[in-house]
C-alpha cells in the first residue's frame, strides 16, 4: 500500500512551528505511517534541530514528487532568500516566510502532488499581504482550493467535535450572520462530513443557542426563535439529526456534549473556549466541507516558549494522525457509493407522516 503523503506547511518561523514538527517525526513509527513533506526552509529546520532531542535528519527536494518514504522531506520554498530567525517575535520577514510555505502548499495540494494537507500555526497579522488578505488559513484555503464549495471549521479529539456557524468575524456582527440559511448550510455539510470523513452512519448533532438561556423565550433575544429553532426544524426533516437549541452556558459542564457526535456553536469563542479548556492538549483543528483535506494544532505560535525546546508536539501529532484517518475515511466512503444501486421502491407518505414539533430536541426523539 502506499504511504499517504502528508503535506506539511512551515508556519510562522519565529513560534513553535518547526519544533513540533522535528519532535513529531523524531518517532520512526511516524516515519513507517506516512511520508511527510514540509514546505518551508532548510536553513530554518537546521536552526531548530538544535532544540530537539533525537531530531531527525530530513531530505531537501525541489518538488513534493521527488519525497522519499520513509525520511523527512523539505520543500525548499525560500530558496536563497535570507531570513533572520528571532523567535519568539513577530517579524513582517517571519509572515512572508510562512505566506511562501503555504502559497506552495495549498498550491501542491490543490494539484494532488500531496494526499494532505497538516498546517502550522502562522501570526494572522505578519502573513497579510497582497495575496493574502484572509482572517486565517480556513478562509484562504477554502478560495485556493475549495472548487467553490463551503469550509466548515471544526475543532476535535478523539471525544469531542466543535464545529461553527460563524468564525473570524467580529463580536459587533455576529448576530446579523446567524441566519437560517447559514445555519442550515452548516448542519448540511456537518452532517456530510461526520459520515463521509468520520464515518458515523447515523450522526446526532447539537446545536447551542445565540443568546443567554436560550434567549429566555424572547425576554433575551428572538434569534433563537425566529432563526435557530425553524433552521434546526427544517433540517431536520430533511433527514439530519440535529437537536435544540441548547444554552451555551452549561452544556459543556454538565457533560451533555457526550451524547451527540457534533455540536455546532453559533460563533468562535462560544465553541472553542469550552473545546481548548477540555481538549487543548490533543485538539485539532480541521476544515470540513472541501474537496481537500487540511488540519492543524489547535494551538498557536506559542511565542513565549518558542525556541526553548518546551513546546508539547502532541497536538501536532493528533493533527496528522486526523489528517490521514480522514483521508482513508473519505476514500472508503467515495468507493461504497461511486456506483450506488438504483431505488426500486417509493415511499408515499400523506401529510398526517409531516414532522410536527415547535422546538427539536433530541429528548423528543429518544
């Protein structure tokens, strides 16, 4: 069988970027998984290499097509540029190091010269340039190679999945972008992705509320009323199971996440707070929803331990091991449905069979 080749995009080169990396394919078991090919510079991987105990020896190629299995391969994507590494700080040179790695990346993936794609943390603000103008990877990725279909941000482990209906967006306007539209889309391609990329055959998905109590019936707020309750109706009787609108505010606490598959939060703090306080050690972050396949560490630069060999590679290593479980997924799913069966029965149903409920929840469904 061949190994999956795991795309692998330097980052900002003054964070924890490129210690995680060498830490994670010091292991020769994940040398034996995949063969990995970084997309950044030489020049900064030998700098790193000091801080790493047992790091591993790397192969520089001038294209992801030359990778050799079983070693690690570098992209060089810097060429003869001269980079000053000072870690630890953002620098406007560290942002147009990490814009070239991913520019090479996404562009390599897009044509299929890497299976995956496993993103390192950038500085949203030092990788700004002409060409990219994005709020962060999920965006730019998305345009780059989304074949115009719709990301989904997605931050997991192995017990908890947190998608969201709005992402980088500004507190001020997050209530204007929750609309039953957005939120149907949403359910639509998290429903899609739990079976096609997760293979769950019958996912249960929670939905939370926008407002404090679930807006207290109007007292609060109307968005759940008049948007999220009709969207998860809706939905629902088009075959997702999705459930609420739950209040934000105790579900996590309280456990309840353990008994859906998903939760979709209405925007990002509302949903990553509680993920990275549950799971920061081991999350990932994966964009769902695109024909290619992308995931990071759920955290950052890190820059206050950068370059001081502390760095914990564990959520970088779970980044990779998604990466290339959704990939086998998603191939086992497109070959059981590429020549599906024709429907030889029709069901008619009156309209006494119709879905009569205010609210869903997944009490009514048990």
């Amino acid at each position: 069988m061949q190994k999956i080749k795991v795309g692998i995009s330097q980052g900002d080169i003054n964070g924890v970027g490129y210690e995680v990396i060498l830490k994670t394919f010091a292991s020769e078991e994940m040398l034996s998984l995949c063969t990995p090919v970084i997309f950044g510079s030489p020049k900064v991987a030998v700098y790193y290499r000091k801080s790493v105990e047992n790091a591993p020896n790397f192969n520089v190629v001038d294209r992801p097509e030359k990778a050799r299995d079983g070693q690690l391969n570098i992209v060089d994507c810097l060429g003869d540029t001269e980079v000053k590494i000072e870690p630890g700080t953002p620098t406007p040179e560290a942002g147009s190091a990490a814009f070239k790695a991913l520019e090479a990346a996404v562009s390599a993936l897009d044509n299929q010269l890497i299976d995956v794609l496993v993103t390192a943390p950038i500085n949203k603000n030092t990788i700004q340039n002409d060409k990219f103008h994005f709020p962060g990877h999920t965006e730019y990725i998305e345009q780059k190679a989304g074949g115009g279909q719709r990301a989904l941000m997605i931050l997991m482990n192995e017990s908890l999945r947190v998608a969201l209906v709005t992402t980088h967006v500004p507190v001020s306007k997050i209530a204007q972008k929750i609309t039953k539209q957005n939120i149907e889309a949403k359910l639509n391609i998290l429903d899609d992705t739990l079976k096609r990329d997760f293979a769950i055959d019958n996912p249960r998905i929670a939905v939370l509320s926008l407002n404090p109590h679930c807006g207290d019936n109007g007292v609060i707020g109307n968005e759940e009323q008049d948007v999220i309750i009709p969207a998860i109706q809706d939905s629902f009787k088009k075959g997702i199971r999705c459930f609420g609108p739950y209040a934000a505010d105790g579900f996590f606490g309280s456990g309840n996440y353990a008994r859906f598959d998903a939760i979709l939060a209405m925007y990002h703090d509302q949903g990553l707070a509680p993920f990275k306080a549950l799971a920061m050690d081991d999350g990932v972050n994966y964009t769902a929803g695109l024909p290619v396949i992308r995931t990071s560490p759920a955290h950052g630069t890190a820059y206050d331990i950068a370059g001081k060999g502390v760095a914990d590679e564990n959520s970088f290593r779970q980044a990779v091991y998604t990466a290339i479980d959704i990939f086998r997924n998603r191939s086992r799913y497109e070959e059981a449905y590429a020549h599906p069966l024709k429907k030889q029965y029709y069901e008619k149903r009156d309209d006494s069979d119709k879905l009569k409920l205010d609210q869903v929840t997944e009490d009514d469904q048990i």
